[in-house]
C-alpha cells in the first residue's frame, strides 16, 4: 500500500485489501474492450487492476499531487486533473473515446470538440463520501454514456439507493436512481479496509442505465421537481409538501402564474392513485411518474383555454 498523508477536506480514504479491489474489478466485469472511468482514484490501488484489465482507462483526481504520481506511475492511464464535478462528461468521454488518451497526456485541460462517435464506457470508483450524490446525479444525466456504474460508498447511501417504498430509507434519491437505472447492491465492505478507517461501512453498488424509465414521466424536470418537492418536508403529507413547494417554494417557477398548486394536486393526486393524507415515503415510484403526468397534462390544458 501507498501510504499518504490523506487530506480531510477531500474526503480521502483509500481503499488498501487486494480482496476487494480484484472483487470490484471481478464484479463490474471489467475485460480488455472496456473503456473504464475511475472518479477519485487517490494513491492508485484500484487504477493498477484496472489499467491491467481494461482497454482503456480515464482517471479523474482532484488532488494535483496525487494526479502527478499517477501520471508518472500509470502511463498507460489518462489522467485529468480536476474536480469530477466541473468535468464536462460528455466531452471527455467523447474526446478519448474517439481519439485516445494523447489529447489529456500533459494537460488538466480537456481539448477536442466532443463531437466523437459515443462509446459506452464503465465507471467504476470509489467515491469520497461528502460528493456521493452530486456525482451519482451527474452520471445519471450522462447516462448515455454508460453501459454500467459500479461504485463503493457509503453503506447507508447504498441502502437508500435500493429502497422500496415503506421503508424508512426510501426517498427522492431512491427513486431518481432507480427511474434511470436497474440498481442493486453487490457486496458490502467493512471500515477496515481503508486508510484511513473512516467511522461507516461501506457498500458496492450496480447502476445499470436503463434505456428508457420502467413508467412514463413525461418531462423530466417535472418528473424531478414533483419528486424532491414530495421529500422536502418528511414529516407533512406529500400533499401539503407539494403545495409548499409549488406555491413559494423552489418550483414556482414550473407552474403557469394563474395556477393554483392547492386546487391542481387536490385534483389530480386521487387520479394518481395518492391519497391526500399519504406521507411521500409510502408512495411507489409509479404513483409519483402518474402524477407528475398528470399534473403537466393539467398544466397544458389550462394553458391551451387561456389562449
């Protein structure tokens, strides 16, 4: 093992068992015509197994003196210096998937004009813990890309990734996760494997990208908003959750301005198949892509009598 100095502000813990790094690779399949993204890859403990199986691999390090070791120790490997989160996916991918690592070889700078044939690629990380979600969220977006998304996080994260309504951990992020992707936990990983032990266990999860939603959604930034805006406020019904958030909250902007959100989700929740007492956690996923459209249906409806 590569021992550093980890920094506490990047959330660094590295992963060290031989065991679960060959799982990792075993489990996503990983073989010589893969293209695999790595997102964190710290001291490099999982990039070697991956350079070693993969066709090709992009590494993504926000820490510039890790990303400097990797490029000096992985010359096979792309490096980007940079935060995951301020990486245009859609380009990088593009780029390297079309023209190779050369483009990314002695630059933090992405260059091309991502206009490259797509190819689906793998990604495999360990995410740090503070950016889990934001990251999830952007690959979903660019799911486009992926033929699978295989990554170690928090065990309590992966729990509420797979959860089923009913269940405690079931929230928006359950059912954005699961409306993009076939999801499912591999295996779990105990604290003591990293360096340093962070205070949590934690889980291998498996996002395949779906081509198309399990239930139609319409919109998707409907279908989104209905969803967050129903979590807002656990403890109110989804009812009154959603006509917070759609009458001054953070979605007023989506309605039409003579739209009352208390008389529309009145009407159209029973239509759902949603009571108005309901709380949002005992909601299945169908319900919620039911009344997210019918509450744009209703919306294009008023929209097209007031003209």
């Amino acid at each position: 093992m590569n021992l550093k100095k980890p920094k506490k502000h990047l959330g660094q813990h590295f992963l060290h068992d031989e065991n679960y790094l060959r799982k990792i690779v075993k489990s996503a399949s990983i073989g010589g015509d893969d293209f695999c993204l790595e997102i964190g890859a710290g001291t490099g403990n999982l990039t070697r197994h991956l350079g070693a199986a993969a066709g090709r691999v992009v590494a993504v390090e926000v820490d510039s003196g890790l990303a400097e070791q990797l490029r000096v120790k992985f010359p096979n490997v792309c490096v980007v210096e940079g935060s995951i989160l301020k990486t245009d996916l859609a380009q990088l991918l593009s780029d390297v998937g079309a023209h190779g690592c050369a483009p990314l070889l002695h630059t933090a700078q992405i260059t091309g004009t991502g206009t490259g044939a797509i190819k689906r690629w793998k990604v495999v990380a360990n995410l740090p813990y503070y950016i889990t979600t934001p990251i999830i969220f952007q690959l979903l977006e660019n799911k486009r890309f992926f033929s699978g998304i295989y990554l170690l996080v928090q065990r309590e994260v992966a729990e509420r990734i797979v959860a089923a309504h009913g269940s405690k951990t079931y929230g928006a992020l359950s059912i954005m996760c699961q409306i993009e992707a076939e999801c499912r936990i591999g295996f779990k990983v105990p604290r003591t494997v990293f360096y340093p032990s962070p205070k949590v266990d934690s889980a291998f999860i498996e996002l395949i990208p779906r081509a198309e939603p399990p239930f139609p959604i319409g919109n998707a930034e409907y279908f989104a908003a209905v969803v967050r805006c129903a979590f807002e406020h656990r403890r109110k019904t989804c009812y009154n959750s959603l006509c917070l958030g759609f009458s001054r909250g953070n979605y007023r902007d989506l309605l039409p301005k003579k739209t009352d959100p208390y008389e529309l989700f009145a009407e159209i929740l029973a239509e759902a198949g949603i009571k108005k007492e309901q709380r949002p956690e005992t909601i299945p996923i169908e319900n919620f892509a039911r009344l997210a459209v019918l509450m744009q249906n209703k919306i294009d409806f008023q929209s097209n009598e007031s003209r």
